[in-house]
C-alpha cells in the first residue's frame, strides 16, 4: 500500500519541478522597452528603466566607471564559462535572495557581511517600505532583516520571475572571500551578544571539532575558534547535513552568478562608488543616499592574515578550494599569506 503512495508522491513533486521551471534567458541585446514593468514617477527624468539607462550609456562613450563595470561583467561571463560546466535551469528556490524593487525595476541579490543591511535600509526606502524615513540610517539594521519588508523574487509567479529578469537592472555585492569569512566569524562566534548562533552552530562546532570539550563551553558554545569555525567548514559531513548559513555561504550558492547575469557587480572594495554607480543609474540619487559607514572595526585583509596564520597549510588549502569560485568569478587573487603556494 505504502509503494504507490510514495511514488504518486515523486510524480506530483518532478510534475511540480517541471512547472515551475523558470525559462530564463539571456540576451546581450538591447531590453524591449520595459514593457509594463518598472514603470513609475520615480525613475529617472527620462522615464527611462535602469536597465535601459545601462544599455543607452553603453552605447555612448564610456567613463572609466563604465568601463569597469564592463570589464568585471566580461571577466564573470569568461570565468562562468571557463569553470562551470553543467548548464541548469533556475528553480524559485535559487531566487530567495534576490529583492525586488517593482517602483524602480532593480533587482539585488543581497549577500551577507558585504553591507546587505544599508542596501536592504536603501530598498526599503525606495520601494516604500521604510513609511515616512527618507533617511536609510533612521531604520534600525534589525528591521532592515525582517522578512517580508521587502519583496523577494521567489514569491513571484514563473512569468512575473522571467518578465523581471528580463527587464529590471539586476546587481549583486562581493568581496574578498576570506575578508567576507572572517568579518562572519567574528560577528557571529566573537561577539557575546550573538547568542542564537553560539546556540545554533557554536555549541555543534564545540561537539564535533574540539577534541575533550568542557561540559559549559558545550552548553554555551561561545568561544569557537577560528581554527574549529574552519574544521566545520571543511568537514564534508556538515554540508550534507544543511546547507551552509548564509553568512557563510559562498556568493555562487547564494546568487548563481552563472546562472543569473548579472548587470552590476559592485565591490565591497569600492563600496561608495559602485553604491553610487547603481543609484545614478536607478534615477534616484538625490533621493536616497547610500550609508557610509564607520571604517573602524571592519575586517581587513591583514587582519583576515592574522587569523588565517593559525590554520595549517593543509586546511588552509582546504578552505581556500571551498571558496575557489568566489576567487575566480570575482577577480578575487589568492591571498600572499596563505603558506601552501
Ligand atoms: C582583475 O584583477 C586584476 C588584479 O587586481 C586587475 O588588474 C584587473 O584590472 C582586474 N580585472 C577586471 C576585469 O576587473
């Protein structure tokens, strides 16, 4: 009785799969006029989409701005081509960190510890979900987080997802990904206040990677160690578990940038610029400014250095061939002090 049962079950599920397949593509070509989408008193004083605004300056001769722009989607698109090999569809699962901007036609795949919080503050303003604050800072970072202040595009129908696709300016944030490791290991493991991911992963990560843990430091978990942060990464048994936390997770997994062509890579190297880049081209840049935040206390790469000079070569190479895709999509180079070159 039980067998039919299941496999009924399998059926239902790839007739699912096959629906809600997303048939995505990609064209260099100029967008067809925002048809219907996008279109708003907000968008710039041509009326013109962001999108549009990117194809149109392309067209003319380009700033030097322009031109790295162009240079990074090129170098992308080679990388894509050159270390990707199986070609898959887009299932709305790939799409829940995209936030969708409807009024101005943006797209933003938001990744964790490369300011998503004052991006998420900035979109908040812009599509009205911020109420009355003009301001992106006047929204505490919490309320920033919270699901459901903003819109992401697996909420939407498959042909609303390809229209958008298709039609809206779609950008994206990296950085260096051991930088963007060790500003997520000391925010969530170094910080007392973290307590939920001591809880959640310090006291697992205590368990599995300490040898003879002391009876407290199982039951708070948090005083985790990049040296064992590092074991759990590349312990295979913890991504068959669970996927990755996405503070963690790599910018592939998290954005599929081959999947998904990206029309802006910003840098978290040239914050201010790309912020600016972005919002000149979505017509709002008397509008809202982007944050600029304190530069104090963030991760640089030499302290990314220190902490890796306590991981031996052989996990350090370990490590370094987890992140390898964000290395190369992104123009990212090995970094000097890593001991195994
Ligand atoms: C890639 O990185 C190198 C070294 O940092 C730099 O010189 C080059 O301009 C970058 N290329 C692109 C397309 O960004």
């Amino acid at each position: 009785m039980r067998k039919p049962k299941v496999n009924r079950m399998v059926l239902a599920m790839c007739l699912w799969c096959f629906i809600m397949v997303i048939f995505y593509v990609h064209s260099n070509l100029k967008p067809a006029s925002a048809q219907g989408s996008g279109k708003s008193s907000d968008q710039g004083k041509s009326g013109r989409s962001p999108l549009q605004m990117l194809h149109d300056s392309d067209q003319l001769e380009q700033s030097a701005v322009q031109v790295t722009h162009q240079g990074r989607r090129e170098l992308l698109e080679d990388a894509c081509h050159s270390y990707t090999h199986k070609r898959r569809v887009l299932i709305p699962e790939d799409l829940k960190h995209i936030i969708v901007d409807d009024q101005h036609g943006l797209l933003y795949c938001y990744v964790p510890k490369v300011a998503c919080t004052n991006w998420k503050r900035v979109l908040m303003v812009l599509t009205g979900a911020a109420g009355p604050h003009r301001d992106p800072l006047a929204i505490p970072a919490n309320e920033a987080h919270v699901p459901g202040n903003l819109r992401t595009l697996s909420e939407y129908s498959t042909s609303q997802i390809n229209q958008r696709l298709r039609s809206y300016l779609k950008f994206v944030f990296v950085r260096e990904p051991f930088e963007r490791l060790v500003s997520a290991y000391r925010n969530k493991f170094t910080r007392s206040y973290n307590t939920a991911f001591h809880k959640r992963y310090g006291t697992k990560i205590i368990r599995q990677h300490r040898p003879d843990p002391q009876a407290e430091a199982l039951e708070r978990g948090d005083d985790v160690s990049f040296e064992e942060f590092v074991y759990y990464l590349v312990d295979p048994a913890t991504q068959r578990e669970e996927p990755f936390n996405e503070h963690w997770e790599r910018v592939h997994s998290l954005c599929h940038p081959c999947l998904i062509h990206y029309d802006v890579v910003g840098k978290y190297e040239t914050l201010e610029q790309d912020s600016c880049y972005v919002l000149q081209l979505a017509g709002v840049k008397g509008q809202v400014t982007f944050p600029t935040s304190a530069k104090s206390s963030r991760t640089t790469g030499d302290m990314a250095a220190q902490f890796f000079h306590s991981i031996s070569p052989f996990y350090q190479k370990k490590l370094y061939n987890l992140y390898h895709m964000d290395f190369l999509l992104f123009n990212y180079s090995t970094p000097e002090y890593l001991k195994f070159q």
